[in-house]
C-alpha cells in the first residue's frame, strides 16, 4: 500500500508519531505554525478518511492515533522518490547522498557499515 500525506498532513502525523496519540488541542500546541482549531481537525478528518488515523472518544474529545507506522510511511514515500526523481534506481539515490559535500566523515562510514552489513546478509 502506498501511504502518501501532504506537507500539512506529514507535520499532524509527525506530532502523533512522536506522541503515540493526541487531540486536536494537543495536535495545534505542538504543530510550528499556527494553525485554527478547524483546520487541525479537518487534518484529521481527511487522514482518518484515508486511513492513516483512527481515534478513541475520552470524555467529549476525540485522541486521535497513528494506524500507520512511521517507517512504512518512511519506505512509501522513499520508494516514491526513487521512482519519480531517480529514474526508478536506488543506485542513483546513493550516488546522490554519498556526493553531498555535508555529509561527515563519520555518517559516510556509517552508510559503509549498512552497505556492508546488507551484502553479508544476502551473501548467507
């Protein structure tokens, strides 16, 4: 399943990852922008639509809650981005990140290990 969000809706998910679950209220206190009540809740609204949130009543508030993980999220819109901006070709996603001039020499040796760890486990 492809899970794609908004630039709005990934900042409400972002708050509900990191809080396991929120309402409304709590959403809008931790969100950088400020943003109308209504609007917040529409959010939601439209990622409980999609599937991504689901809620439990508490009292007269609903605390809403994550129904997709943060890494599948992760995988989906990285997969998404090797398709339409790297042709399809994780090689050339590498070659992009290990050409960034910020990368230090210790996150470089890091991606080295990964790589090198990955290789082992398909070479079993």
């Amino acid at each position: 399943m492809e899970i794609s969000f908004t630039d709005r809706e990934l900042d409400v998910m972002g708050v509900l990852w990191d809080r396991g679950g929120a309402t409304v209220a709590e959403v809008r206190e931790r969100l950088h922008d400020e943003l109308a009540y209504t609007t917040v809740l529409t959010i939601l609204r439209t990622l409980q639509d999609k599937g991504y949130v689901g809620y439990t009543e508490v009292g007269k508030a609903h605390r809403y809650h994550p129904l997709v993980e943060r890494g599948d999220a992760g995988a989906s819109a990285v997969g998404r981005m090797i398709r339409k901006l790297f042709k399809n070709s994780p090689e050339l996603l590498l070659t992009h990140l290990v050409s960034d001039r910020g990368l230090s020499e210790e996150e470089l040796r890091r991606m080295k290990e990964l790589l090198e760890a990955r290789l082992e486990e398909d070479g079993r």
